[in-house]
C-alpha cells in the first residue's frame, strides 16, 4: 500500500516548508535515502530523502506549495504485490494512523488499506483527535457530542490534526469562519492562531464561538479546555490599542522565534556577566594584516574570527560552558561547534561552524563569512543550522555597546561580541590613555555553572584577548 511521506523537521524553530523541485514522479523507482524533493524554509535548503524503496505513486503538494510541518507532500508505493509488507508503512507514516482507523472504523476504507487509503490516509488519521475528548471527559457521559461544540459546525467536516483540534476546543473556535491555508483548503495551526488573534484583537465579530463552548459546558471537556486556555489569556489586552495602530500578521519565522526565545527564558534560569576588554593587541595585528588577509583570503578580517578563536580555546579549559543539561546530568560536549548567530532581514538564523577549535583566524574568518552569505540568501543546508555546543553573537556588528542574549538551548551559554570603540583607560598605575575597548558579555544557563566558573570563563577570554600575539600567524 502507499506510504505517506509528511514534510519533516527541518530545523528547531521551522514550522513550514516550500517545495521547490519534486526529484521524483510518479511512476519513478526510488530508492530508500535517495533525495524526492528540494524544500527551501525560512532557514535553509533541504533535500527530502526517501524513507523506502518503492515507486512515486502520488505528489500531493505541488511544486511551490507551502505545507506545514507533518502535513503530507506525496506518497509512494512500496510494494503492490506484497500488502503485508505495505501494512506497517501506515504507522511509520503517522503514528496517530492506529486511532484514525479505529474511530472510522465505520468507513469500509478504512480497514482494506490497499487502495483507498492512499488519499484518504494523510486526512483521516488526523481526526484522531477525537480520542482527546474522551480522556478530558473522564467519568461524564456522551463522549461524543464536544466535536460538534468545539468547532461550531461539527469536526466531522473537516481534516484537523491533533494539535489543530485541541486549539480549536481550547480557544472556541468556529470553523466555518477561519480560512485555511493548508493543502486543499485545509486548517493549520497556523490558520487557527491568526484567527484567534484577529479575533481577540476586535477584528473578528466571533464572540459568539464563546457561546457555542457553553454547550459543551455541562461535560468534562470545559473544565479542562478552561485550565488549558489559560495561558492564552494574555492576548486579551489587544484591544487596548490605539485608534491608528495596526497589526502586523506574525509570519511563521517570527513565530517559532518567539516561541524559542520564551521556552529558552522558561527553561533555564539566565545569568549574567560582562567585562571589558582592552583590544589593543588584536586591534594591532588587525590593522596591519587586514590589507594582505583580504588579498589573500577573499574576506574582510574583522574582530569576529580573533574572538571565537579564543572562545574556542577558554571552551576547552572551562568545559562546563560546552555543555547541555539532562535529566541524568550535565552532558560536556567533546566536540567545539560553535554557533555564530546570524541577523536576516525579517528573521535570525545560527549556522553552526563545526570542530570551530581547530581552525585558524584565516579558517575561522572564511568559513564564518561563507555561512553568513549563504544564511542571507537562504542557502544553508539542514545540518549547518544544527548541533551547535556554544554560541557567539557579534552584536557589535549592529552597533549594540552593552547585550544580554538569550541562551539559544539546549546550550549552557551564549556570548556577546559588542562595539569596539575607544575609551579613556588607566594604564600603568595613574595614566590615562586611549584604548581600543570591547563589552563581552555572557548569559549563562544556572543550573548548569554558578558564578564561579562562568566568571573564569570571560575572565580567560579577556585574558586570551589582551595578551594576543601582535606577531602571531593567521593562517
């Protein structure tokens, strides 16, 4: 029977995939890991590999089409003489595919998964929503009935996931008013969020979806859609807004942006520390390499390289700063691959520069601008964006003086490059001089160091910084 491939995670904080090329169609042979499609994100480019031999039997996402993170893009038939084989394919393509045919069960479909199933299949085990009810009704009777509250109009009508279908119940949605903007005219999460927030800001005349919960009131559901909807009452100030004011729709990037940094701030208890750095030495060998680097090398010589060269050297020495926690302890990563967070137009993007601790200035300058330009024109692969151990932000490069970033999980800790200017600095005892000067700052997770160790750390970049060899080779 057909196996449906869903778009996949491509990334933390995506939530969303274009299909730029189908590789296959159908009718073509394909092997397992060999690449189907090209999907381009907010963030990267990505060849969407096949999980098993077959033959393409379906694309069901066109070529530019936007699909939502585990929504299906096409299907492929990995054996039509052998439906026992094909039997398991279902459950690898969406676990919720069990519960979906056991609530239809009703539709002669869907047991006899040969055929019939290969559309209807991505749709229907989305429905298994309706298993979510049951366990909020506990102990009341009629089980059932909520579908019909929840959405206004009966969830029958339409194909929600889960996820979709608890947002729906949870914020009182009526579907007949939100538009979708999923395959075939099919509600996302995306679609529901905007809607509630239209209609929470009086854009919507939708109270009355408030009214339809009542009904569902007298069973289980409401009270526990209460004590989840809890934590979306903050969009009520909206309203407050000035007569002139507008909103802005959140795009999907500055969404899942917004969700990282709040699960980041929620997740661990951030610290804080800055010092200043005299960068008279790196400042020196600078200005005088910076002319020849550029001939030889191809990219400017900033201070970024010199400073994530010796963050990559205090990492080594302090190495709970290359870190993440765990239920089982705090993990210390072997590996260096430092993160270098990147600021785009409308979005933010960290590519990662792997083993960064044995490169030179020269290695880390090339590669570091390579990923930048490739972050700008949205070029980056899945894996450049992904498995960074510790973070560095050159907030100088934005004109920033003094940051406090947030740790980009599940990291232990984030540092900040900020604007070298020049500054009257004591020297020698009494002595006033000018100084190149630099804010490094870092923001620590707590759980993970105290302030002990975390101040050794930029105590040991600072010192790394200021005795740096004026003669030292960059290649």
């Amino acid at each position: 029977m057909p196996l449906t491939v869903n778009m996949p995670q491509l990334g933390e904080s995506v939530t969303e995939g274009t299909i730029a090329r189908w590789l296959k169609h159908p009718g073509d042979p394909i092997a397992k890991y060999e690449s189907i499609a090209e999907v381009v994100t907010d963030k990267v480019n990505a060849e969407i590999p096949a999980p098993a031999d077959g033959t393409m039997a379906e694309l069901i996402a066109p070529e530019g089409a936007v699909v939502a993170v585990g929504e299906p893009i096409c299907s492929i038939e990995t054996g039509a003489s052998a439906p026992a084989d094909a039997a398991p394919a279902p459950a690898a393509d969406a676990q919720p595919a069990p519960a979906a045919d056991a609530q239809p069960a009703p539709a002669a479909d869907a047991q006899p998964a040969p055929a019939p199933a290969a559309q209807p299949a991505p749709p229907e085990p989305e429905p298994a929503a309706t298993p979510i009810p049951a366990a909020a009704v506990a102990g009341q009777p009629a089980p059932a009935q909520p579908a019909v509250p929840e959405t206004g109009n009966g969830a029958g009508d339409y194909h929600l996931t889960p996820a979709v279908r608890m947002l729906v119940r949870e914020h009182g949605v009526r579907l007949s008013e939100v538009t979708g903007s999923g395959i075939g005219g099919r509600i996302t999460k995306k679609d529901v969020l905007e809607y509630v927030q239209r209609r929470d800001a009086g854009e919507i005349a939708a109270r009355a979806a408030t009214t339809a919960a009542p009904a569902a009131q007298p069973e289980a559901p409401a009270p526990a859609a209460t004590a989840q909807a809890a934590p979306p009452a903050p969009a009520q100030p909206a309203p407050s807004r000035g007569e002139g004011d507008t909103v802005v729709p959140l795009t999907p990037a500055r969404r899942s942006i917004a969700e990282h940094m709040v699960r980041s701030r929620q997740t661990s208890p951030h610290a804080y520390l800055m010092v200043e750095v005299d960068m008279s030495a790196v400042s020196a060998l600078r200005e005088r390499e910076r002319a020849e680097f550029e001939r030889r090398n191809g990219v400017k010589l900033t201070f970024l390289p010199f400073v994530a060269r010796v963050v990559c050297e205090a990492l080594r020495r302090h190495p709970t700063l290359n870190a993440s926690w765990s239920a089982e302890g705090i993990v210390l990563k072997h590996d260096i691959h430092l993160g270098i967070a990147v600021a785009l137009q409308e979005s933010l993007v960290v590519p990662v520069v792997r083993h960064a601790d044995r490169l030179s200035i020269a290695g880390l300058a090339t590669t570091m601008a390579d990923l930048g330009e490739r972050a700008r024109s949205n070029h980056l692969k899945l894996d450049e964006i992904q498995g960074g151990t510790f973070t560095l932000n050159n907030t100088g490069a934005l004109g920033a003086v003094m940051t406090q970033a947030i740790i980009n999980q599940p990291q232990a800790g984030i540092m900040t490059m900020d604007l070298v200017v020049k500054r009257p600095v004591v020297v020698d005892g009494d002595k006033i001089a000018i100084r190149p000067v630099m804010n490094l700052g870092l923001s620590f997770d707590h759980r993970i160091n105290d302030g002990l160790p975390a101040t050794a750390f930029v105590r040991t970049v600072k010192q790394l910084l200021e005795s740096f060899d004026e003669n030292a080779a960059l290649l």
